[in-house]
C-alpha cells in the first residue's frame, strides 16, 4: 500500500509539477512581452472556491529590458474545459478586447458557475503600441460546494459527548476518533472530489493514502458560526471495485471553550460530500452519514485547549491498527457514527493551507541528570518534532518543549509517546504543535541519537513578496528575525500573540504584525480570510471582541478598531475594493457601538479590568502595572490610556471616512470626518501640555499618535514634533520608548514622516530596550516584552519590519496597490551606506538596490511593466547625475518631476535604470 500512495504521489507531482513547467512550456529568449503570474483570488490554480464572481489578476512579463512597457487592453478567456481553451474558446466567459489597463482584481462576468465547475483561462494583451501578445500559458480555478448543494451531515462519535458539559472547558481524555465509509465503483472513474468540512482538524485517507501534504487543516474558524472546507482531488485514488474514504478527526478547536454552543457537543465533527463521474458520465456521491462506522485512534489530545492549557499529544502506539483506512478491512465491530444538526454556517477555506516549511535540524544533545535528555534544536520556532524510539513495550517516553535554556517546559507543552508491542515507533505530534528551541525527554532506555531527529516549522504556504540586505549586520540580524517571528506566528491563517500560550488573534498585536507582513509576504488570501473571521466574531450590539477567530481576550478600541485597521492595509497594498465593500458593515456597526461609550465627545471607560486597554508592554510596564495592582486599579484606569484611546478613536474615525471616500459613500465620509473634529477638539484640550508642548505623560508613543491623528493645531505641531524628537534623542537615550499598541503608532508616524534618522538611531541600539537587546538575549525570535520576562516567540514588536524595504530600500506605495509607487530610499551617513531590496507587487519585482562610495551614489532600479515610479535621490548634485552612463537627459523613460530640497525627483517609465550621481 506504501508503495503504490507514493507512485500515485510522484505521478501527481510529475504532472502538476510548476518546475517542469517551467522547465518545458515557456520558452526562452522570447522578445515580445507575456503574461505571466496568472491569478484567481490571490493564488495559482485553487480549488474549492465558493465566490460567485471570482477575480483574476496577471503581470505583464517577467523581464524588463525594455522601457515604457504597459498595456492598453487585455482580453480574458474562461472555457469548460482545456480543449476548449486551447481552441481560443470561451464558453463561460469571453470579455472581448478591453480597452483598459488595469490588470488586478478582474471580476469573473461570465455565465453562472456551478459547484466543481473547473473553469479553464488565459489572457491576452495589447501594449503601448497596441501590438497584442500571444496567450498566456493556460491557469484554472475549480469552484467548491455551494451552500445549498450540500447533502451530507455532521457526524461525529457519540462515546466522546460524555466529557462534554455544559459550556465548561473541557479537560479532554478521549482518543481522536477516526470514520470510515465503504462503498462500490461499479467502472472506472473520470474524475472525483470530496469536499471535507471539520469541527477541529482533519485528515483524509482514500484507500490507505493520506491525500494532500497539508497539516493542521482547515484554518481555524470561529467554530461558533463557521465551518471551513478544504477541497481534494482524489480522482487517482479510487478504483473500480470496492473504496473506503476514511477520516482521522483531531480534537483541537472542537473543544475551545469560546465555540461551544447548546445545539452541538463540544467534540470533533466531520461533514464530507464526494462528487465521482463515472467514465460512463454517470454520477456517485457519497456522503458522511450515519452509516459511517467510527473508533477511536491511538491519539489524544492533552488540555483543555486554552490559555495555558493547550499542552500537547498522547500517543498509545498499543492501540494502533493497521489497515484501519483501507478497503477489506472488517469494521463490523466499529461503532456507528451518531449524526449532529449544528446551526453553522459552511464555506470554503480559500487561503494557503498550513504545510511543513522549513526542515530544524538539532545542534546537540546532552544527559542533564540520569536518564534524561535535552536535545538543542538550535532556534526557537512553532512546529512539530520527530524522534524514533526504542523500548520495552509499554514504556512511556515524555517529551517537554522549552522556549528557555533554564526551564525543563514552558506553558505546559508537552507530549507522551506510549511505545508498543513491537518495541519501536516514532514520536511525531498530528493534531496539536510544539514550540521551543529545547526539548527535555524522559522514558528513553539509551541516549537519543541526534542525527535521527527532526523538526519542521510550520505556517501556511504564503509566499515571500520581499529581500532586503544591507552592510550593517545588526539591521540584517533584525530583518530575519523580525520574519522568522512573524511566520512561526501565522498557522492557521491567522496572526496570534504567541503559539504556545494563548494562540489568540489579538487586535492589539496585529497593529504590530499588519504592515510588517504585507511589506514581505504575499498575503491577499490570508488576510481576506483574516477579515472575514473579524466579521464573524461581531455582536449583535455591534461591539467587536478583541481576539478574532478566537473571542478570548482583553484588550480595548485599538484591538476591536482593526476591523477597520485590517480591510485599509489590504486595500492600500493590493488595491482590492472588496474587502472594503464586504467589511463597511462590519466597520460602520462598530463605530456606531463605540459611539454609545462617549460622553461629551470622547470615550469613557467600559468593561471589565481586561477591558479599555490602551498602550500594552511598554519599557517599564511591568513595575507601573505592578503598582497599579496593589491600589486596585487596572491599565484601563489610567489618564495616558483614556488619551491614548480617543486618539485611536479619532484614528478609526478618519480611516473610516477614507474607506467610504473609496466606495463613494459621501454621506458616511462626511460624518465620520465631522465627528473626528469634534473628538480632536475635545481631546487636545483635555490632554495637552502647554509648558512641555506634550500630551499626558509625554511619552514618545503618546507623542506621535498625537501627531499622526492631528491632534495639535497647526501652529502647535511643530512644537511637538521638537519634543516628540527631544523625548527620543535626550529623555529616552535613542531607545524607543512604546509598547504593543501605541508603539505601533510611534513607529508608524517616524515611518510615514521620513524621520529614518530617529528610526535608526533606536534600530541601532543593543542595550535595554531595544530590538537588538532581544536579539542577544533570545533565541532567533523576539520576545512579548522588551524585558525578556514572558513570551519568546511573540507579536509585541514587529512594526520594526515595515521599515527595512520602505524606507532603507525606499520602496513605497502612496496610492494602493503599486501600479504607481515611489522609490525614495534613506541614504545619510548614520545609516547603511548599501542596500539590496526588492519587492514583489502584484505587477511584478521592484527592485531598489544602491550603495555609497566615498562621495559616488550608484543605485539600479527595476519598474515592472505597466507601473510607473518617482524615483526621489536625496543629496545628489544635479549636475552630475547620470543613468547607464549617459547623461540622463538623452535616456528614454525619465521625466524630471522636481528638484527641491535637495532631492532630485525623476518619474520613470517601466524599465531597467542604472542612475550613478556625486553626493553633495
């Protein structure tokens, strides 16, 4: 049975494989441009959508030899099949020759699509000169099962609802239960799919084969309104003659205590329907039921599944039993599995699932006392761990994840592997996940043998958008680390605060996290899906929670306002109108929540200690939190935090009448703007300074959120920009001073201002607090707090990764998306003197590399095909500058736009430049 999973697997990639593809349809040297990168919803070739009007997006070539480069109108066919395609046949959808040249977020108009449509496409276009390209090489996209076309039920094993009481967390002691269905193909098939909801993790098995390389799978999903399917291509694994589809269910998010709900038990639940067509052209469907035979598996799940208590995996290899998921196998003595009725709704998963990424090999191994092992794998990260055994049968081996060198665990995450008849098997977690960098073991009979072990990181298969490297190794240092933060923070479609202790989508935290990862990975999937989990965790009363899909949390406005936060970024990144559209109700519902907290324009204080959080984490918090404490009071008590909350109110107020501007909702921008005054008005009086031209404390954080809402009139702004400055350089020593929320704030402001020279000046410090203080007293990932007392693998601070390709290569995108962007990058003598960036826009590779030698500036830049660029060299002398060697003036592609303080500012055309200039 081995054998033949794998020659279908290699079958499989030998035929979708994108390197051979590439390696034999597109051919080389080509002069003429193409269209290349062919998307549906952000990503290449899905199945499983259930939009009815998906949107397609391409890139005009790969290559940018020459210059001026656009397109002036495309045309997009969408055929039933490859034949047809192949034909110039669009039976679904011909657009016709389309004056246009946009080339992101086409929306699909053709005929209606129904469930498993596989829908087959290509684009042409036509360039500057109005010369039309060949095809694209063909793309597809497979739509999923529609909400009505479901026939199957939820099932799930009734022996589990016995620990199952009453909304209260459950302390879990059952096995993860594992379903089987046999039928009958009565001729071969032509093609099959299955479409596999879960309540909790899955995994599929059709006769014996495990389908697909995903893990974890689905997303995680508010389980409390939503189910997410995934949707599989098993036509090469069924066979005429007797089948068997078999399902492996992981506990997991079944039991999370925010999802339970009266209409359903707190236990894993599947919900399957398999589409087959028959050679013939006749159909079978099968689908989960009660005629589904279950028993429990070797696994179980330890914990409860919630803050602290998400623990870890016991595996009794006793219990195994093998052929349980193939075809012959007797289950007459199986249980029948009990069929549910929960009142959820069902959708497809649409974003990259969650994947084994990168492969940690352990650095050493050493015996810290008689018998027990510690094994170094050489960087902390969130993922799974593999280790062979050997035992007597029976024998149980312990395995603790630390985070920290001193601790034996940390947040209680472990796993025991109870080793069976035969004396052998192989540690390797299923449906839960470790982190740490240190895993101490128990139970072993010898010295584990460190070749032999393995761990891999895991997050979704999103790809990386960005590089950046410099000649200052610290900034580089921050970079990677600021990345590998961010991915091990990502499984599941959803970025959490940490993922060992809480696992929460924190509002607060992502302020930290939002921009950082859509400046470096291509993340349009990942966070529509993100979004559309704040959409379904709002109240009836409007009011928004602070985690989403998780619910669980404290926080304040800054953590419900990224609602409003997150649709903008997407929109501002990758020019997408729908996110928009889909989440003004969501954003005009919470704002008008929010208005019922205030009391002569501004917000009060509401909730409970958890609630009405402002700034979190700053240097220093945890002596001033300590304090407040012992006199009874919260952080949302204070005077610095009701500041800082009316001017994230003031914040959502203006990012909210942007949003309407973009949607021609005048009415709603004209409001929202009118009662943002109102609130600035009250709150500058309330909270300035007028002997110190500061707010409240005068914190740098509290500074600049100030300065980024307007909340000093235009005569005072210039005063507090020279404290905000006088606070950093003097008060605080150059270090940054801010914490999760309002840190975010602090660091944007800088950002969006160009004060790179404050920026680097905290970037480059190594003491307390600082970036590099973490670096040297972590593990490969930065910490919850600048003290390095909690979390090490946390969100807190990774505003820091936004910086490297905006400003230090100086890639920027004033508008959304990047069909016009700026190219402005920061070159003084504090900082690097050379930088290699790129990043990879939805029209193609920008690339800004430049270096500085002695008084010589040289800096090539790359304009994707149908974009344009002002090109801004700062401290150049006019006359000197040159582009490919050529005096700039005779070189095809570069307009002056201006020359002002002391910056040349060029627009370019799309192309390749090479410019070179003395610096003043």
């Amino acid at each position: 049975m081995i054998s033949r999973c794998k020659t279908i697997l290699l079958t499989m990639f030998l035929l979708t494989s994108p390197y051979l593809l590439t390696a034999y349809g597109v051919k080389e040297g080509k002069k003429n441009i193409e269209p290349v990168g062919l998307q549906c919803e952000y990503l290449h070739n899905p199945s499983g959508l259930d939009i009815p009007h998906p949107r397609l997006s391409w890139k005009m070539g790969t290559t940018v030899a020459v210059r001026g480069q656009r397109q002036t109108a495309y045309q997009v066919l969408v055929a039933s099949s490859r034949e047809l395609l192949d034909k110039e046949q669009g039976d679904l959808w011909d657009s016709g020759q389309v004056h246009s040249d946009e080339s992101v977020h086409i929306v699909y108009d053709g005929k209606t699509l129904i469930t498993g449509q596989k829908c087959f496409w290509k684009v042409r276009l036509a360039d500057e000169q109005g010369n039309w390209t060949s095809w694209s090489e063909p793309a597809y996209w497979q739509m999923g099962l529609f909400a009505d076309d479901w026939s199957a039920h939820w099932i799930g094993s009734a022996e589990m609802e016995s620990q199952s009481v009453g909304g209260r967390p459950v302390d879990n002691k059952m096995f993860d239960p594992w379903f089987r269905k046999t039928f009958t193909l009565t001729e071969s098939l032509k093609e099959a799919l299955i479409y596999v909801a879960s309540i909790g993790y899955h995994e599929l098995y059709v006769n014996g084969c495990k389908i697909g390389n995903a893990v974890l799978a689905p997303s995680v999903t508010d389980h409390k309104s939503r189910a997410r399917y995934v949707t599989y291509d098993i036509s090469h694994y069924l066979k005429k003659g007797e089948n068997v589809i078999a399902l492996w269910l992981g506990t997991s998010w079944a039991v999370f205590p925010a999802y339970q709900r009266n209409d359903k038990p707190a236990i894993p639940m599947a919900l399957a329907q398999a589409e087959i067509t028959l050679t013939s052209g006749s159909k079978v469907r099968v689908i989960t039921d009660g005629s589904w035979k279950t028993h429990a598996s070797p696994n179980v799940l330890m914990g409860y599944w919630d803050a602290h208590h998400f623990a870890g995996e016991f595996y009794d290899a006793s219990l195994e039993i093998n052929g349980w998921n193939e075809a012959g196998f007797d289950d007459s003595e199986w249980a029948e599995a009990k069929v549910y009725q929960p009142q959820i709704m069902v959708s497809a998963d649409k974003a990259e699932s969650n994947l084994l990424m990168d492969e940690i090999k352990p650095v050493a191994v050493e015996e810290v006392s008689p018998g027990v092992y510690r094994v170094d794998m050489g960087i902390n990260y969130a993922g799974w761990f593999e280790m062979p055994l050997v035992g007597q049968p029976g024998d149980s081996v312990v395995f603790r994840f630390s985070e920290r060198e001193k601790d034996a665990c940390s947040y209680g995450i472990h796993s025991i592997y109870k080793i069976g008849p035969d004396g052998k098997g192989t540690f390797r977690n299923r449906f839960n996940y470790m982190t740490g960098r240190w895993v101490q073991i128990t139970g072993l009979r010898s010295a584990p043998d460190l070749k032999q072990i393995r761990g891999w990181m895991i997050r979704p298969d999103f790809r990386r958008s960005s590089g950046f490297e410099c000649d200052i190794s610290l900034l580089n240092d921050l970079y990677r680390t600021t990345l590998w933060t961010f991915e091990n923070l990502s499984l599941g479609n959803y970025i959490v605060d940490c993922p060992h202790r809480e696992r929460r989508g924190y509002g607060g935290d992502a302020l930290a996290t939002t921009r950082t990862g859509l400046d470096n990975y291509q993340l349009g999937a990942f966070y529509t899906k993100w979004m559309e989990d704040w959409r379904d965790v709002q109240g009836e009363d409007g009011n928004v929670p602070y985690t989403a899909p998780t619910y669980i949390g404290g926080g304040g406005p800054s953590w419900s306002g990224f609602c409003i936060t997150l649709p903008w970024e997407v929109y501002r990144q990758y020019g997408d109108v729908r996110i928009l559209e889909e989440s003004f109700s969501t954003i005009r519902r919470w704002l008008n929540f929010v208005e019922t907290k205030s009391k002569d324009d501004m917000l009060v204080r509401w909730g409970g200690k958890w609630s009405f959080l402002g700034d979190w984490l700053w240097p220093d918090a945890w002596p001033e939190r300590s304090a407040m404490e012992k006199e009874g009071k919260s952080l949302g008590d204070t005077r610095e935090t009701l500041f800082f909350n009316n001017c994230h109110w003031i914040y959502s107020l203006e990012t909210a009448a942007c949003i309407a501007d973009v949607l021609g909702n005048e009415t709603m921008a004209v409001a929202w703007r009118k009662r943002a005054e109102e609130v600035r008005r009250a709150v500058h009086k309330t909270f300035f300074n007028p002997d110190d031209n500061s707010y409240v404390n005068g914190y740098p954080a509290y500074l600049a959120i100030a300065l980024m809402v307007d909340l000093p009139p235009e005569k005072l702004k210039a005063k507090v920009w020279k404290r905000l400055e006088y606070e950093i350089l003097v008060n605080r020593k150059g270090h940054f001073w801010g914490g999760i929320t309002a840190g975010s704030f602090l660091f944007h402001t800088l950002l969006d201002n160009q004060r790179n020279d404050l920026i680097c000046e905290m970037a480059t410090k190594e003491d307390f607090p600082s970036w590099g203080n973490m670096i040297k007293n972590g593990n490969g990932t930065f910490f919850e707090d600048w003290e390095c007392r909690g979390s090490a693998l946390h969100s807190s601070y990774l505003y820091i990764g936004s910086w490297f390709v905006e400003s230090l290569g100086g890639i920027q995108r004033p508008k959304s998306g990047f069909k016009e962007f700026v190219i402005a990058p920061w070159i003084d003598e504090k900082g690097p003197r050379q930088v290699r960036s790129h990043y990879n826009s939805m029209y193609g590779t920008i690339v800004s590399n430049w270096k500085v030698t002695d008084d010589k500036l040289d800096i090539e830049v790359v304009v994707p095909a149908n974009t344009t660029v002002l090109l801004k060299l700062p401290g150049v002398r006019f006359d000197s500058i040159k582009e490919g060697g050529s005096e700039w003036k005779k070189v095809k592609g570069i307009r002056l736009d201006s020359q002002r303080d002391n910056t040349v500012v060029f627009s370019l055309q799309s192309g390749t430049y090479r410019f070179s200039a003395r610096m003043n």
